[in-house]
C-alpha cells in the first residue's frame, strides 16, 4: 500500500501517518477522535538570566499526547530549532512507541528552544531549574515522566529531579529517567537505544536471511544511539566501513575500529582524523553500497533527493523521522527493509521504563537482567510487527503504526468515555 502523505511538516505527517495506519485498520471515527490529537499542549515562557547579566526569554513546551495506557512518557529537547509542531508530532511517535514495545505508558515530548552550544553549564541549569517550574503542574511519577532527548543528558535529569523534589520536600527520583545512577538511574539506559536498535537489527537479518557476521554497515550520526548500535553490531562480526558526526565522515571499506573512535570522540568530540580512514562528503557516505545503514542523527535525513542514491538492504531508524515521505516511498519500491522508529528507537523507552519500576519499587537490576528484559521486549515487538506487515501487505512504517494505535484504541475502548 502507498503512503499517502503530503506534507512535510512533522506534526502533519504523524496525522497523515495515524489516518493511513486508522484506514488500513477501519477504525472506528469515534475512537479516531479521542486518540488522534494531544490531550495537553503546555507552551511557556522560560526568563533567564545569562552569564553577562541580561535576562532572555527561552520558549519552551511540553505536549502530553495520550495518557490513555498510564502516564505520559517522553524526553526533552534543548535545540535552535524545536518547534511546537515537532514536539507534537515526537509526543505523537512516542505513544505509539510506548504501545509497540507495549510497555503503560502514553506519549509526551518536551523541548525548549535554545543553542546549547553557546550556552555555558551554569546558563543550561538555570534554563532547566526555571523550565521544570514552567512545566511542574504537569509532570510526576505518576502524570508525565520526562527522559533526555537531544542535547539533554543526565546532568539535565539531576537538575529537573532536584527541582521537582525541592517543591515536594524529599527525593523523587521516578519523576525523570535517564538519571545518573547514583540518583536511582539504571543500569542498561544509557546503551538502551543503540541495543535496542541491536536486536532490531538482528530480527530484520535473520528474517531476510543476511548473515550478520561480516555485514556491510553505515552509522550516520555518532551520539548515543548511533555509536552504541555501531559497538554492537562490530562485537556481532558486522564490519561498520563509515561513520559520521555534525562535524564529517570516515569511511574504511575494510571496517573501522568502533572502540577506537569511540576514544577519539570523546576526546576531541569528532571522528574527524581518525587514522586508518578516508574522510568522505555526507553524500557519499550515505551512497555507499552497503547492507545496513543507521540514520542516528536528527529528521529528514533522507530525502527523496538523496533516496535514490541509498543501496542499504537494512534501514534501521536509531534516530526518530530520519526519512521523510518521499524517501519512504522510494526505498520501499526500490525493495529496502525499513525497520522503522517507534520500533527501532525503542529502546529508550523500554529502559526508562524499567528504570522508573526500580525507583518506585526501591530495587535495583543487575545489568544483564536489564539487557535479557531489553531483549525479549524488542524482539517480541518486532515479530508483532513482522507479522502486521506480512499478513496485511503493509509498509512496516504502517504496519508498527497500526500496532500501536490498535493498542491505544483498545485501551481506551475498555476504559470508555467519561460523559
Ligand atoms: P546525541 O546528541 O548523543 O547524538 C547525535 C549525533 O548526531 C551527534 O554525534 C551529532 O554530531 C550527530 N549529528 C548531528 N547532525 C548531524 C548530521 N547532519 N550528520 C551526521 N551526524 C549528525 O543524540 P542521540 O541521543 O544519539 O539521539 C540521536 C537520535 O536518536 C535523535 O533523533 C533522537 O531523538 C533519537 N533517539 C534517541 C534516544 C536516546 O535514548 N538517546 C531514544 C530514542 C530516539
């Protein structure tokens, strides 16, 4: 079935991609009207004082999308460029998300818009202590759970925790996850999203019969998620021949040693320089002929200008929106797996969630028991969508979307509308 989408404005799409899922399910209109759109959209003024003693004014939102399956989940993006539409439509992926690997929690995104980059340490508390106070009516272990998202790490989760448990008078540390783990945050969560994406990966070879072992692999975007997945799939004999950050490309046909470049961006924040490598144009590197490419970095990262020239059998969305429309609809003719966000990003949430059961029950996991849960989660929600996919000849973007939204439909059926 195509994708009927038109519009490449964020929130716009997520309604395009919830109306494409709805109609290849026949959901019923009633049910479409009380899940489509978000429940709470928070936008507030966020006044700080800067290092050279002016004040400027931060906006900043946060967006409940769905509480319908328990509370509202999702991380905080400091960026130039959040939007209220984006973080509509990140709220939006993240309900569906949280359905998919079928964990009780609703979607929420939160964002301010700002330039970390040019903002020093002292300036970013600030901004936080005064945005969680902006937002703090709608957040709680209970209500909304935010996480890190982009250019938000768990320094920005202490200071939100600390903030939050200063209005109350103790400690709650189930109010954010991502936390660092002397503050009740788990083992696992911060390699979640690239092991997440691992075992994605996994599913998609052994379903389409490509051996991993010795697989060509292409990372774009060396964060988190990205240099995590990259780690893991050359322990798994994958050979991983280019890699990029904000800053450029490295490519070495023969496999770049990912623990090696792991170090170097640590210590100068680049992959830029790496010995035993070529540095090639973005272009390139996503040209390049090989089995597996990750999108990690940011949306729109293929387009239905660059599209054409991707010869991945396996795309494994680490990053949230990296195709857009048109680039779906020519690698799904051109015959490209795409194994697609809110299933293979999941990880995160999966993770945040296991860390949020520890800090309300008081007891914490040993790592291996949190990556054998992470792993069963995954693989579960995978062969769910698998079999969406194949049974009802759907894009697997459609087919994770109608597992979700059939999740949240249910849900809210049984639970019925108060009059
Ligand atoms: P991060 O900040 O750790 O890493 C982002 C990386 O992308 C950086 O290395 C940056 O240099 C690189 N980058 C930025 N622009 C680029 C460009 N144009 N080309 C190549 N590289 C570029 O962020 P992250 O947490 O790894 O998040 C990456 C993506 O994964 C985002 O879309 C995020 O929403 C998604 N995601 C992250 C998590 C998580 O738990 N970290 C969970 C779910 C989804």
């Amino acid at each position: 079935m195509p994708l009927a989408i038109t519009t490449e404005n964020a929130h716009e799409l997520a309604l395009q991609n919830f109306d494409t899922a709805a109609d290849a399910m026949g959901l019923d209109n009633d049910v479409r009207t009380m899940i489509k759109y978000p429940e709470r959209v928070l936008t507030v003024s966020v006044p700080v004082r800067l290092d050279d003693g002016h004040i400027h004014r931060f906006e900043a939102y946060r967006v409940q999308h769905s509480s319908v399956r328990g509370p509202a989940k999702g991380g905080i993006r400091y960026h130039p460029q959040v939007t209220l539409d984006e973080v509509k439509a990140l709220a939006t992926w993240m309900t569906w998300k949280c359905a998919v690997v079928n964990i009780p929690f609703g979607g929420a995104k939160g964002g301010v818009t700002c330039d970390p980059k040019h903002l020093s340490q002292h300036e970013l508390e600030r901004i936080t202590r005064r945005y969680t106070s902006a937002i703090l009516p709608l957040i709680g272990p209970d209500q909304d759970i935010p996480a890190p998202d982009v250019y938000t790490n768990p320094q920005t989760m202490a200071w939100i925790m600390d903030t939050y448990s200063m209005t109350k008078g103790y400690a709650i540390p189930g109010v954010v996850t991502g936390k660092p783990l002397s503050l009740g945050g788990s083992l696992g969560r911060n390699e979640a999203t690239g092991r997440g994406c691992f075992y994605t990966i996994q599913c998609a070879c052994e379903h389409l019969g490509l051996p991993l072992m010795g697989a060509s692999v292409v990372v774009q975007g060396f964060g988190n998620a990205g240099s995590i997945a990259a780690q893991l799939l050359e322990e798994a004999g994958a050979r991983v021949i280019a890699v990029s950050d904000s800053t450029g490309c490295v490519f070495n046909r023969n496999g770049l040693n990912i623990k090696e470049l792991m170090h170097l961006k640590a210590l100068t924040g680049k992959v830029e320089g790496f010995p035993e490598s070529e540095p090639i144009s973005p272009a390139e590197l996503l040209a390049l002929d090989c089995d597996i490419l990750v999108p990690a970095a940011l949306e729109n990262a293929v387009t239905a200008d660059n599209a054409p020239m991707v010869r991945a059998k396996i795309i494994a969305e680490a990053a949230n929106g990296p195709l857009t429309p048109g680039a779906d609809r020519i690698l799904e003719s051109k015959g490209s797996f795409i194994i697609p966000d809110i299933l293979c990003n999941a990880g995160g949430v999966t993770v945040s969630y296991f860390e949020w059961v520890q800090d309300e029950s008081h007891l914490f996991w040993e790592a291996q028991d949190v990556y054998n849960r992470l792993e069963r989660v995954m693989k579960t929600a995978f062969h769910d969508v698998l079999q969406i996919h194949l049974n009802r000849n759907v894009p697997t973007r459609i087919a994770a979307n109608i597992l979700g939204i059939s999740r949240v439909a249910e849900a809210v059926q049984i639970r019925g509308i108060y009059p």
